[in-house]
C-alpha cells in the first residue's frame, strides 16, 4: 500500500502527480519481473530498456533532446527515485544512474554532444555512467590524479584510475573527470564523454558490496579523446562535478527516503497482525514508541528533500546547502527506520530474503556514496559560517 499523500504538498504540481502515478504504476506492474540482485548487470539492462519504453526515462534528460522538461526538474527525479526505491533497490539504482551518468552533458555539454548522448539515454538505448572518485580521491576531488594531456590541437590522452564508479562495466559511455592543469587544484581539473569501446580504457575490476549492483574500477591507458568531447572550457570539471552533484545528491536522499517508507510500511503490516501476548504487537507501548519514530523520521527527510528540490527547480543557482541537509538528513533517518523495522520484525528481519532484510543491506551505501554524512557536516556547517559572517557584514555596513 502506496502511500501518496505527500503528494498534496504545495511542493508539487499537478504534472509531478501524474508522473508519480506513472512512475508507481510501472513499479508495481514491471519490477518484480526484471530486478534480481543475483544477475545485477542483465536486471540493470533489463531495467534501463524497460524505463526508456515507459517512458519514465525522459525525466532524466531535457525537452530539446527527448526529455520531459525544459530543463532537468529535480522533484521528477526525487519522485521516481522514491518510487522505484520502495519497490526494489535495482529499479532506482538503473533510473538514477541515466541521470547521473548524463547530468554533467545536460548542464555542460555542447549541442553535438548533447544531441549525440541524451536521446539514446532518454530511451533507455543506452547505459550511461559518471566516473569521478579514485582509490586515492573520493570526497577530495581536488586531489584527483588521472591526467588529460594534449595530443596534438584536436586531442587530449586521458591516463589514469577511476574506482567505485557505479554502472561500470556494463556502461556505454562515461563522464571522466581528468587534471588538465589550467590550475593548481579544483581549478585544473576538466571533464571528458568517453565511449566504452574507446581503445585503451579497460574494466580493471568489478567490486561485489553488500547491495549488489555493477560497481567497478576503470583503467584509462593513453584513451584519446577530441577536445570536442570536453564539457564545459578546459578547467571547468570541479564546477560541471558540483553542479551535477548540486542536482543528484537531493536524489540520494529520494532513494533513502523511498526505502524508509517501505520499511515502515513492512512494520505496521508486520506489528499490527502479529500477535503477542494475546494483542497486536502495534498495541505495545514500546512498539509504538518506535512507530512514532519512524514516521517522525520519515516525514523530516521528506520535507527536507522535497523541499530542496522545489528550491533548485524555482531557480536557485546553486542549493549547495539544502542538499547537503536532504541528503545528510535523509539518509541517516533511513538508516534509523530500517534498523527499526528489522528489530521489530524480530527473527524475520535478518532472515536471508525477506524485505526489511534487503533493505538493509540496500540503505547502507547511501550515507557513503556522493558525499557520505560526514562531508555533508562539512558542507553544511561551513555555508552556516560563510552565511553568519554575511549577515554581520551586512548588519555592519547598514549600522
């Protein structure tokens, strides 16, 4: 049982509400026949194709170029993650990544680019993938070391390691962050599309975790690459990064957000049929002590990431700082209502195949992966002081 009530927020519009509608519809009636964790890479294809001819995928990509909005709209893809996340991790995890792997070319690329990439991803022909983090650079990205170095005027060589990159293997192109050395640090850094089928780039390593889906390392061996294929100038990759982040990372908290609320839906099944000393298990104070909980827990990551996204969505140029929250906030609180629920569900929250046994092992990554909580502190509390010292400028100069 669907709960969609938090679809009369003014956070949404009537169209969010038809595509919520689309997006559960599908979930219910495709997903239990595509996704299985033992076969992630054929269940991700199968997924990805099903999306694309649901149409669901063009969400993930502009109106000029397939998509379903002018520009990418963040509570579209917070819906559908949501959705496909309380049903099972595969189905989020296929839809995420065709935003995701396209985010960087939707924001930076060129026309060419854009009208070579988006469509196919947009109908789920193709398989797209973002590779940033390194065995020695993942929060850091300033310390990436995988260098693009200029192969004649056309040209650059892209040598290097990529790790934990989501969709590898099984991808058909990638957004490659490489140091280009425009300038020390974060300012020399830029981002290439790279074709799988490019001679010298290699899958080093597939990497199994506990919620399985197609991780992997990349091995980039002098891959040539046309400057053409570069978003953005050259020195713009640590700001085509962020700001594709700005927009994904809402998204994670969607995706945990999705989790929770099937974890709660498990635990009132679960506690108000079983029977315990001749009564529900719902009517044990204790019980609903953690209830109460869990819905409180539910409702603050919900208003947290809806309204993150309706901030960027209304126009903001950056919410750097929102999504921080929403993803922080959300993610733990997931992990908090799962624990829960598998407690409740005593022996049967940690038998092998039960749902709240899943989503255990789903819900974890996510306070890691994209910024795990601790950047997010970071984050969040360093924009608190910049926007204090702000307010006492401006105090200062109106004194």
């Amino acid at each position: 049982m669907t709960d969609k009530s938090f679809l009369d927020w003014p956070f949404f519009e009537d169209h969010h509400r038809r595509f919520a509608g689309e997006v559960e519809a599908f979930a219910r009636e495709r997903v239990a026949g595509l996704a299985d964790h033992h076969d992630v890479d054929g269940s991700c294809r199968a997924l990805v194709a099903a999306l694309g001819e649901a149409g669901l995928l063009k969400a993930a990509v502009p109106a000029a170029f397939g998509g379903l909005h002018e520009r990418l709209d963040v509570r579209s893809l917070c819906i559908a993650r949501e959705m496909l996340a309380r049903h099972h991790g595969l189905a989020d995890f296929a839809f995420a990544m065709q935003g995701l792997g396209t985010g960087s070319i939707s924001l930076a690329g060129s026309g060419e680019i854009k009208a070579r990439y988006l469509p196919p991803v947009g109908r789920g022909e193709k398989i797209a993938a973002f590779a940033l983090s390194e065995p020695e650079a993942g929060s850091d990205v300033a310390a990436l070391a995988t260098v693009a170095e200029p192969d004649g005027p056309d040209h650059v060589r892209i040598t290097g390691e990529k790790t934990w990159i989501s969709n590898g293997g099984i991808a058909d192109h990638y957004v490659v962050f490489a140091r280009t050395g425009e300038a020390p640090g974060a300012r020399g850094l830029s981002a290439f599309v790279v074709d799988a089928d490019a001679a010298g780039f290699s899958v080093k390593e597939r990497i199994e975790t506990t919620a399985p889906h197609p991780l992997a390392t990349l091995a980039f061996d002098g891959v040539r690459v046309p400057v053409a294929a570069r978003l953005g100038k050259g020195g713009d990759g640590f700001k085509v990064a962020m700001a594709t982040l700005d927009i994904f990372r809402s998204t994670v908290g969607a995706a945990a957000l999705g989790f929770a609320r099937r974890a709660l839906d498990e635990t009132l099944e679960h506690t108000t049929t079983r029977q315990l000393f001749g009564a529900p298990l719902s009517d044990l104070q204790m019980t609903q002590a953690s209830l109460a909980e869990m819905v409180a827990d539910v409702d603050v990551a919900a208003l947290l990431v809806y309204r993150a996204a309706w901030t960027k969505d209304m126009g903001a140029a950056r919410v750097t700082r929102e999504a921080a929250l929403a993803k922080m906030v959300a993610t733990e609180n997931a992990q908090k209502v799962v624990d829960r629920a598998v407690q409740l569900h005593g022996g049967h929250g940690v038998r092998t195949g039960t749902k709240v046994e899943e989503l255990y092992r789903d819900v974890r990554a996510l306070r890691i992966y994209e910024g795990a909580t601790e950047i997010q502190k970071v984050v969040i509390a360093r924009q608190a002081v910049a926007d204090h010292a702000a307010r006492r400028s401006a105090a200062a100069v109106a004194e």
